[in-house]
C-alpha cells in the first residue's frame, strides 16, 4: 500500500477509537447520573454539601470539606510547582551547559514515565513519616501539595 492510503486508513482508524472512547465516557457519566438521582432525591444536594459529618452508614454526606481540601492542595502544587518549573524551563534553555540541560531532560523524561501510583507510594512511605516527625500529622495538607 502507498503511504497516502496507511495514512488514511490510520486517520479513520484513530478517528474510530477516538469516537468509541468518547462515546464510553459519555455512557458511564450518564450511568453515574442516573444511580446517583436516587439518593440525591432522597435527601436532596444541598444536604448532600452540607451534613453535619461524613457517614454514609447513618446518612450523612457532607462533601464540602472534600471539595475544599481537593481546592486547597490543587492550588498548593500549582502555587509551588508553577515557579519551579518556570525556573528550570528558563535554566535548562537558557543557562545550562549542553552536558548538563540534556542530562536533566532526560531525567525529566524518565520521571514521566513512572505512573502517579509510584510517587504516592513513595509520598506515603518516605514524605509523610518525615514530615510527622518534622510537624505531626504527617497526613496534611503539605504531603498532598508535594506529591502533585
């Protein structure tokens, strides 16, 4: 086959997957709607952010403080990560020695290719201890702000 037709036939056939990935998000955020519509019926969203603790079991679903601790630590990793990676962006461009901004490319490219389990592991075992030695409790707001 001439390359204009593989090129073609990959086209439509990315296409496809892309679709049928598409189609199977929309599925399952439509399965989610519908069993959630029961419960949220029964006692209703604004209980459902506002409870007075969280417990499934006697009924109460307090969410808001799971919104607000995901708000807290996303902005966190943003506020920390941003600068650092600007920084270094601007060093490895601009400052390094050849040897020295590949090398560090490289170990960036190596550290995107460990899946996120690996680092929260590694946050669970290593940072969190040492942050409860430096400052109880180790499960806090900064472990989760220095892992993402």
């Amino acid at each position: 086959m001439c390359p204009r037709k593989i090129d073609r036939f990959l086209g439509w056939t990315v296409r496809g997957i892309a679709s049928v990935v598409g189609i199977l998000v929309v599925i399952i955020t439509g399965f989610l709607i519908i069993e959630s519509l029961p419960i949220l019926d029964e006692i209703g969203i604004l209980a459902f952010l506002t409870d007075a603790s969280w417990s499934p079991a006697q009924g109460f679903y307090n969410l808001t403080p799971m919104l607000v601790g995901t708000l807290l630590v996303v902005t966190g990793a943003v506020v920390l990560a941003a600068p650092v990676g600007i920084l270094s962006a601007l060093f490895c461009h601009y400052y390094a020695p050849p040897f020295l901004a590949s090398f560090y490319r490289r170990l960036l490219e190596l550290m995107a290719g460990f899946p996120g389990v690996i680092y929260g592991l590694w946050g669970l075992v290593v940072l969190v201890p040492l942050i409860n030695r430096l400052h109880p409790p180790g499960t806090s707001l900064l472990a989760g702000i220095l892992m993402l």
